[in-house]
C-alpha cells in the first residue's frame, strides 16, 4: 500500500505530464502558423526567400504588384537625393522581381529591372536583364531603346547607335525622346548628315526647341555634305 507522499508524488507526476503535452501542442501549432505566413510576409517585403520555391506564384495579384512597382519607379527617378532615389529604386527592384516570377516570358519588367541596375551602376546585372528582354523578343522597341541607353551613356555609341535603329524600326519611329538621341549618336560618330535628319525630325515633334533649331543651323552651316572630310567616313 503506497503512502501519502508516495500518492502526492504520482499525482505531481501526472500533472507536469499534462502541462508538457500542451506545451508540446502549443509549439506544434506555433510553428504551422508560421510555415503559413512566412510565404506571405516574404512577398510583401518584395525579398525572394528560400520558402518562395514552393509558392505558385500565379496566384499572386499581378496588377498590385505592376501598379506598386510603377509607383515605386517613378517616385526613384523623381526623388531629389541620392539616398532617397537609390531607396525608391530598391523597393521597385524587388517588385520587379516578383513579376518576372508570376511571368517569366513578360519583357517589361525584365526592362524596368535592367534600367535600375544601369542607374545603380551595376553593368553586368544591367545587361543581364537587358539580353534577357531581348532574348524574349530581339526587336522588342522599348528593350532595345534602353539597352541602347545603356551603352550611349558609357561612350560606347556604335553599339548604342545598333539598338536604337532596332528600336527605331519597330515602332518607335515617331517617338521625340529616340529621334534626338539618334540625332546625337550620330553626331558623336561624326555622321552630321544623318545627325540632321534625326534632329529634323525631332524639332518637327517639339517646335518649340530653339536649341535643337540652332543646332541644325550650326550643321547646315558647315556646308558638310559638300565636304571632302564627308566623302572620306562615308567610305
């Protein structure tokens, strides 16, 4: 027969068992909640984490996350300090990237993603995502307008000079901004003929460039077509 402290023992026993199997379950049911959401609170911080691999991420609401990046964009090529414009920039980079997982065959985002790099200065992962673009439609004109961005700002303008005419003759003919800046490759590569079609064309979009008509004054001045020195880089 057991004893009063024999008794108060067991029942001690018993009691630590029950408190230990509800804390077992607590934990269980802790750890779950957070499997669950962790997906979740990676998307809304725009980070792509080790979980997202078991993420369709086809459920996503594409449209938020266009409209969010856009803005996030715009607010980065807007913001009047560095820090400031380097921030928009980040918060847009990781909206960006979860597009490109929603719709891997989508140019745009693939475009917006290699301008942030080139404003960053990253030119390896800016021409990644720019050949990328262009892997998904070589004559896609807004990938080869930017990729053409990317080269005329590093003096580079014979290759700029290649993408842009991509760009020119697949739809952005009529565009202002690639009109002038076909007019100023060509004029960096020594072309005045060619540099004054462009900037014709461009002044016939915005008349009111007096700096663009005195420039094309300046060429029509120079005689350059009549030139020996036109003749000879023609050849």
């Amino acid at each position: 027969m057991m004893t009063a402290n024999q008794c108060t023992t067991i029942l001690n026993m018993v009691r630590l068992l029950k408190i230990y199997n509800k804390l077992l379950i607590s934990l269980f049911l802790i750890s779950i909640i957070t499997a669950s959401f962790a997906p979740a609170l990676a998307f809304q911080t725009g980070r792509i984490e080790m979980d997202d691999i078991f993420v369709d991420y086809s459920k996503l609401d594409r449209s938020s996350i266009e409209a969010e990046a856009e803005y996030l964009f715009y607010n980065g090529e807007t913001a009047e300090s560095k820090e400031d414009r380097l921030k928009f920039f980040d918060l847009a980079m990781g909206k960006y990237q979860l597009l490109t997982k929603i719709d891997p065959s989508q140019i745009y985002p693939c475009v917006q993603l290699g301008r942030i790099y080139d404003e960053k200065k990253v030119d390896r992962m800016a021409k990644e995502y720019f050949y990328r673009a262009t892997n998904l439609n070589s004559r896609d004109p807004y990938a080869n307008f930017y990729f053409g961005e990317f080269f005329y700002k590093r003096n580079n303008y014979k290759r700029a000079l290649n993408y842009y005419l991509i760009s020119y003759n697949n739809g952005y003919n009529n565009s202002y901004d690639l009109n002038l800046k076909l007019g100023k490759t060509y004029e960096k590569l020594a072309d005045l003929i060619k540099a004054r079609e462009f900037y014709e064309a461009s002044l016939k979009m915005y008349p009111e460039n007096t700096e663009l008509q005195e420039k094309i004054n300046q060429i029509n001045s120079l005689n350059y077509e009549n030139s020996e020195y036109y003749y000879f880089i023609r050849e």
